[in-house]
C-alpha cells in the first residue's frame, strides 16, 4: 500500500498555489506583510465552477495522495517557498525571504508578518514547526514524509524567533528550498488536538464544518454537497494584493462539481455549466476546438508535458514466489538486446499521430522535451527499425520457427502479455500499436486491460506479471523526485523493486550519479550528472519509453488571467488571479 | 404467413452464410492496422467522372488535410467483384485469397469507415459477426438442450425432482450474472485464448441462461401430460419413453423453435455486453462488444459516427430473429386452435 502512495505521490506530488510576476514585499495594511503582484490587474467578484471526474477523498492536505484531492485541498492552502508554474523556479510565499548557508545545510526562513489564517487566527514560526512535525511524523503516514527525511535523517525545523524558522538537514540537498512547495501550512490551533489524541489523519473529511478548517490559500470551504459540488468562498485575509492594492483572489467563489468522468466534464463544459477544464485528451481537445466558435472558449496546448509511458518488462526476482512461467521468460527480458529490440521495433511516431492526435511527442528517455532545463538533448532519437531489431534478436540467440514465431535459443515461443489500466484509454491504444509492431518482429503479444487497482497490485506487490504500460513522472521538472524510480532503493524502481542481488554495472551507475547529484548544489554540475544519468537510462532500457502527451486545457473566453502551465495543478495554480471579464471587457479579447 | 417465414428464414441463411464466408465477404484483415488512414470515414462510391457516367462504380483514395479527410481525385480505383487480395483460411480450413469484392492497391474501399488504427469497420463487423453470433447461437444450444431435459424431467416426474429442479432454476434467475461474471474473470488467468475466451463466454451464458427455457418446458409438460390422450396411453401400459417421445416431444418441439429464436438475439447481447465491458474477446480480435465499446468515449461517438455499425449489425440480426420468432409462435398458435 505504501509503494501505492509513493507512485501516486510522484504523479501528483505538486498543488499549490504559486505567485507569479515581479512582486516586492511591503506593509501595507495594518502591519500585515502582503505581496504586492504588480503586474497582476483583474476585477472583483463571480465564480467559477470546474467539473471534476470524482469527488476528492479528503480536504487534509497531509494525507491527500491523489490528484483531485490534493486539487481542491491545495486552494484552501499555502506553502512556504512556492514553484512558479510558469517559470518552473522557486518564488517566496509565506516566507517572504529565505537564506541558504554556504554548506547548503541549513535554510533560514523569514516569515510574512501579521498575516492570518481564513479564520483570522494569526499565522507564526509555531504554525511552521508543527506542521513540519506533523509531516515527519511517522504515526501520521503522509506521503510528504519520505521527502522530508534525508539519509534516514529528519529535517531538523527550529524557532529562532516569531518570524525566522530555521531548517537544517543532515547533509547537502540539491534544490532544497523546492522541498517546499506541496507542505501546506497548517493551523496549529485546529490540529494540534486531534494531533495529540492521534486523529490526525482522520480529521478534515470533506464533511467538516466551514468553521473548523481554516488555512493560509487563497479561498476557504463555504459548503459540501455529498456526490455533487463543493464550494469555495473568498478569504479575506488572503495575504496577496494586485497592481491597484486589491486584495486577491478576486473571485467571490469557486465551485468543484463532481461529475463523474473525463467525458462528462467535456460535456458540461461544452453546455457553458463549467468555466474551467483541465487533462484534456487529444480527442476531446479536438471535438471542443471544433465547437470553439460556439462554445466561446480559450483553449491551450502548453507542449509536451513531464509524464513518460512506457513499457516495463518484469525483472523482479521471483524465486520466492512460485511464478515459474513468467520466471521463466525473464530470461528474454533481463537480456538487453531483446528491450533494444523491443524499442527499435516500436512505432513511436504512429503512437504520437494515433493515441495523442499529433498533440504529444515521442520518446526515448526518461527525460522528454517539456523539460528544458534538465533534458540530455544529446539522447540518440533512432528511427524504427525493424531490420536492427531482428539483427538484435540474433545477436541474442533468437530464431524465426517456419510459421515466422519468434522463438528463444530453447526453441521456445516468444510471447508474453502486456497489462494495462483498462480505464486509461490512450495507454489501451498503446498496446494494440505494440502488440502490432511486436508481431511484426514474430512475438506473440497479448493484450491484458486490468481495473487500475488490480494492475498496480500486480506491478507493486505480488509481481504476476511480464510486462506493463504504466506511466510515470508529471509532478516536478527537478531531477529528485525521480530518485524514487532510478536509485536501488526507490519505491517505484519497477523494473526490479527489491534488487537483492548486487546490482550490474550500470545499475549501479546510476544509483551512485542519483545520489551525487542531489547533493550537488550547482546547477551545471548536476546537469552533467544527470545527463549521464539519462543516457544510461537510453543504453540499458530498463523502461521502454514510448510517448508524452501535451498539456492540455481550456477555459470560458470570459476568464481572465488564464494562464495554464505545465506542471500540475495546470490551471488551478493561479486561481487567486482567475478573474471573470465583464461583458464589455470580454469583447477585448485581452487574455 | 408460410412465406414470411420461408423470407425471414432464407435471410438469416444468407446472414449467417456470409458471417461464416467471412474471409470471402471481408476486402480486408480484420487486424490490418493502417496507420495512415485512422478514423478514415466510409468510401464513397462513385459512378461519375469528369468524362460522365461510369457503369462500374469507383472509389478515391483518402488523403489526410488539416480537418479530416479528403479524396484525392486525381486517380480513380474501379471497384470489382471477385478479386484477388490478402490470403485467409476459408471456413478455417483451406487457404483462400479471393474476396467478393475489392479494388486496386494502393486504393482501399472501406464501406464503414476505419476505425482509430485504420482498421477496415466492414471486415471487423463480418469477422466480428462469426464470433457473436457464434457465441449467441452455441450458448442458445447449450440453454436449450439442458434447460429443455431438465424442464422435461421436472414436469414429467414432479414431486422432490420438480422442486430441486425448480429451486436451481429460481436460484440461477436471481443471479446478477454480470457481477458473477466479473467475479468469475478475476480468477482466471491473466490471458486466455480467444477460443478459450469463447468457449467460456458461451457457457457460463449458456449456463446461467437454462432456467428460462427449464420452466417453460415443464410448465408445457405439465400441462401436456394431464391430457386424456397421454393419459390413455399410459392407461393403455405405453412407457414413459414412448410418452416422452410420441406426445411430448413433437409439441414441445415448436416452442423449443420459437424459444430459440428468442434466445439468441438475447445471447448475442450478452456476448455484446461482456466484450463491451472488457470480459470477452480481446484485442486485436473484433467482436460486435468490443468494437462498440470504442464509443464509450464521447469524443469518438460524436465525431466518427460510422463506428456504430456494429450496432446496425447487431439491429438487423436481433430484429430479424425476433420477426422470425413472431411468425413462428403465430403458426404455432394457428396449428394449435
């Protein structure tokens, strides 16, 4: 279960909400320290309301793992340092100001003065060492935990004064101050109870009283309706003000309506009931830019996004799990040839035309070119090629039976199955193109579509499987969260979950360069570091990687300041600027 | 009414003829993947050119423009009967490369459109048909003979028979035999053939589906069996099996027809309805279930319409079943007054 919550939280690590543009700090009303957006204008009042697939499971923002609640969650909270999802860089939030000691040990963070909770309760140092405790608490099990302990050390949080926290970590972290972004701030005069008597986890369900939640976001819970909407309202002590010293957000409310699946957010969208959408797919973003006249929409393709899908083949060892069939075939998949095979033999370009509608990009590394601060444009991108494939095969002891089957040096028939989340539609798609390009190489490819839950209890725990499409990454462009799928001891290391044995040459490489480069603090070193660490990845294929979809997404025309990015949450994060246009304001067509 | 059967009957023969000669019937594999032609839509016929009216009907390549497709006019390809193309086995069993019909390479007729991997709709829909209408009329048999000698034993000897035979058929009734179905499907290994998919798809069908046929035919029994000519029979020292088949078996016989003429269209839905949901024949191989389920996603149901012919498929092969029961049970009705 605890892999499950590392995979998710990789997927969906980051929620928040950012600032964005130059801002200066400076009192203004009453002593309290707000931010100054000074390039941000908009107009006060309206809602709006997004459509979501499913209702999210919790508002605590230190046990929501998955997307849509760490959505929602995170409108109703602040962190400390924030990332701009624009600019993918670091930008002062509840700390308006943070030092890094010269061994890049030790954080010093000055806290906004005078600034309060939505429930008007004063926000200090105390707030930020609880909460801190909270997320380190192992009792507590958030997912955040695991960031949070370095070298099996715990972040070491003290008070210096009402205002200064001071963060010491027991050895150098690369990118540290990013660590920082998905904390939410919580209040400690709501939850130190309940964290007390051990209910932590538990308390904060999307039922709770308006009352007894507060938090430092943008907006603060005004209602829930069970199996159809949850409603936002504005906090007024948000601690952000625009050009002309408004107080933001500037919406009066926003509005989560639970609709029950990717397509009838589509379709409310299409009717006008919803202003915001988010995680189109390529089909859907096509149907809605043909009606784009009609429906007066904005609708962006932000390139391609951080995710990599890929194909995995087992190489777990399964001596203690009397899966013998499949321990068998291993032998084919531990082989390196046969994965350099497998990828010379995939048709990414048809994968990219026919799953993502042209709007996704192939390929071949871990990194893809939505990431361009960290991408290893040196990665070789090899055309398909089924003749170096069959060369490959031979090399590697395969044959060809006179029906045309792939058969091993045993003379035993290549085939083997593929799962995949049957709820996922394009990753469906992906295997029918694989199972068509492998067949071409004479190998028996089945096709498995699993329930989701079923096929990450195979991948994770009981390892009953031979080979999966699976997708990974999309939360942070940084190379750490990637350490939880390339070093030897990394939770979502799927390839080989529990590497018993001494890992191989190159195993091992990359294990030493992952954990060299988070304790390299500059940024040319660590690129060097983990180009090779990418180029690795590209020789030895522990994943095959196949394809990354754009980022896509709409809005009404009449919302303003809509600026969707890259990392998730795409559209929300900036939903203390959203704005609804006036209807003569609308006709200008600024965005 | 005797020739609105004879018509009804001759036009599921010719149905189910072509499902079965459907490597003959179909231009194309039914898993040909054309990478370049997704979501093409069906191929227009055309009979007139520049130069006029053209008998021999022709056809125009798809070519790819920023919003769909467009025919590529500056060749034609003629269509033709009975030419040459990708080889099959015939009825499973011999090697074949003949086809009703078809045109010249690189022109492609696709009579329903292409699917989202360029697959040929109209070769999926023939080679589809085999395995639903297949499973639809083998789980029918299967319902029929079982549920026909279990009916027939509970009616005929009644007392604890009829009532163990009768409380089976209210328990499988009450099953919810989707749910039992995913439930079965967890426990089976990760990959099944398509023939063992198949197999099973038809019986637990088959199976769960006994219970209908089983009351109607005791329940005819029954009633059968209490009429003063079996009754004289029997005082007259005739066997039970005589009984069973000089009296029962020939009335039972029109409403076994009639059942089944009701059951399989039924049959098929439900072969239509476990591959929709991903429990019946997988990937690459079509089936009328899995092809519709395609349309589950909005954006394909809006926008490539041609993809429900399935569905037009499974209309026609329903309706004429159920026209078929209609005018069986009607000349049952007029023999029996």
């Amino acid at each position: 279960m605890k892999r499950i919550t590392h995979l998710t939280l990789l997927v969906c690590l980051l929620a928040g909400v950012c600032i964005s543009g130059s801002s200066t700090t400076k009192p203004s009303v009453a002593g309290e320290e707000v931010q100054r957006m000074a390039a941000l204008s908009g107009r006060s009042g309206g809602h709006l309301v997004i459509g979501q697939r499913a209702e999210p499971k919790t508002l605590n923002p230190v046990t929501a793992t998955d997307a849509i609640s760490r959505e929602v969650s995170g409108r109703l909270m602040a962190d400390l340092i924030e990332i701009n999802r624009v600019t993918q860089q670091t930008e002062p939030a509840l700390a308006k100001s943070w030092k890094v000691s010269t061994d890049g040990r030790t954080f010093t963070l000055q806290l906004r003065k005078g600034i309060r909770f939505s429930d008007g309760h004063p926000f200090d140092a105390d707030d930020v060492v609880f909460s801190f405790k909270v997320y380190m608490d192992e009792e507590v099990g958030s997912p955040q935990r695991d960031l949070l302990i370095i070298d099996g050390n715990p972040i070491t949080v003290t008070k210096l004064d009402q205002y200064t926290v001071r963060f010491t970590l027991a050895r150098p972290y690369a990118a540290a101050e990013r660590l920082f972004d998905g904390l939410a701030m919580l209040p400690k005069h709501l939850l130190e109870k309940p964290y007390r008597e051990g209910r932590l986890a538990q308390t904060w369900p999307l039922n709770i009283a308006p009352a007894e939640i507060a938090g430092l976001g943008p907006f603060r819970l005004k209602e829930y309706l069970p199996g159809q909407r949850i409603v936002l309202e504005r906090n007024p002590y948000y601690w952000k003000i625009d050009r002309d010293n408004q107080r933001l957000p500037y919406l009066d409310e926003l509005v989560f309506l639970f609709v029950g699946s990717e397509d009838a957010q589509v379709m409310r969208f299409e009717a006008g009931e919803t202003q915001v959408i988010s995680r189109l797919s390529s089909d859907n973003y096509k149907l809605l830019s043909r009606n784009q006249e009609r429906t007066r929409s904005q609708l962006v393709d932000m390139g391609p996004s951080l995710e990599y899908n890929f194909l995995v083949f087992n190489q777990n060892d399964l001596t203690s799990k009397k899966l013998d069939a499949i321990a068998h075939k291993q032998a084919w998949f531990r082989d390196i040839r046969f994965r350099q095979a497998v990828s010379a033999a995939v048709d990414r370009e048809s994968i990219v035309r026919l799953v993502y509608g042209t709007r996704g990009a192939a390929l071949w590394g871990n990194v893809g070119p939505g990431n361009k601060l960290w991408v290893n444009q040196g990665i070789a991108h090899p055309k398909r090629s089924l003749d170096s494939a069959r060369q490959l095969l031979k090399s590697a002891g395969f044959s060809w039976n006179r029906t045309g089957e792939l058969t091993d040096a045993a003379g035993q028939v290549v085939e083997f199955s593929i799962i995949t989340s049957s709820s996922n539609t394009q990753r469906m798609k992906m295997a029918t193109l694989l199972q068509e390009d492998l067949s071409q190489l004479g190998m028996q490819v089945h096709v498995v579509p699993l329930e989701f839950r079923a096929m990450i209890g195979r991948v994770f725990q009981s390892l009953d499987y031979e080979a999966a499409i699976m997708g990974l990454g999309g939360g942070d462009a940084d190379p750490n969260p990637e350490m939880n799928v390339w070093t030897a001891n990394g939770t979502s290391r799927l390839w080989n979950l529990n590497p018993s044995h001494p890992a191989n040459g190159w195993e091992r490489e990359i294990d030493e360069l992952m954990q060299k480069q988070m304790v390299t603090l500059d940024y040319t070193k660590r690129k060097q570091l983990y180009d090779r660490v990418q180029q690795l990845i590209a020789e030895n294929l522990p994943f095959i990687f196949l394809a990354t979809p754009n980022i896509l997404a709409g809005a009404d025309a009449k919302v303003g300041n809509f600026r969707p990015a890259v990392l998730e949450p795409s559209t929300l994060w900036n939903a203390d600027e959203l704005y609804v246009r006036t209807p003569n304001a609308e006709s200008a067509g600024a965005r | 009414m005797r020739i609105r059967t004879a018509a009804l009957i001759g036009l599921l023969l010719v149905l189910h003829l072509g499902l079965l000669l459907a490597g003959f019937v179909a231009p194309y594999s039914p898993i040909a993947q054309n990478r370049q032609l997704s979501y093409a839509p069906p191929t227009k016929l055309h009979f007139r050119d520049y130069t006029g009216w053209h008998l021999r009907p022709f056809v125009y390549e798809w070519m790819i423009a920023p919003d769909g497709y467009v025919e590529d006019q500056s060749r034609a390809y003629p269509v033709s009967l009975f030419v040459k193309g990708h080889s099959y086995k015939m009825l499973g069993l011999f090697d074949a490369s003949l086809h009703l019909f078809g045109t010249t390479e690189p022109g492609k007729i696709l009579l329903f459109g292409t699917d989202g991997f360029g697959r040929d709709e109209f070769s999926r829909v023939v080679y589809g048909g085999q395995i639903s209408v297949a499973a639809g009329i083998v789980a029918t048999l299967i319902a029929l003979i079982l549920g026909s000698t279990l009916g027939m034993i509970a009616g005929y000897y009644g007392r604890w028979l009829d009532e163990a035979v009768m409380g089976a058929t209210e328990l499988f009734l009450s099953l919810p035999w989707l749910y039992f179905l995913l439930g079965v499907r967890a426990f089976l290994p990760l990959h099944l053939s398509p023939l063992r998919t198949f197999f099973l798809l038809t019986c637990v069908v088959g199976l769960i589906g006994w219970a209908k046929p089983a009351r109607l035919i005791r329940g005819l029994v029954l009633s059968i069996r209490s009429r003063n000519y079996v009754l004289a029979a029997t005082g007259f020292g005739a066997s039970n099996l005589y009984v069973v088949r000089r009296h029962i078996a020939p009335e039972v016989m029109g409403n076994l027809l009639t059942q089944a003429a009701l059951l399989i269209p039924q049959y098929i839905a439900a072969e239509v309805t476990l591959s929709f949901f991903g429990l019946g024949v997988s990937e690459p191989l079509p089936s009328w279930g899995n092809m519709l389920s395609n349309l589950q996603q909005y954006s394909v149901l809006t926008s490539y319409r041609w993809l429900m012919a399935p569905a037009g498929a499974l209309l026609i092969t329903s309706v004429t079943y159920y026209l078929l029961a209609d005018a069986l049970h009607s000349r049952l009705k007029s023999r029996s007054t």
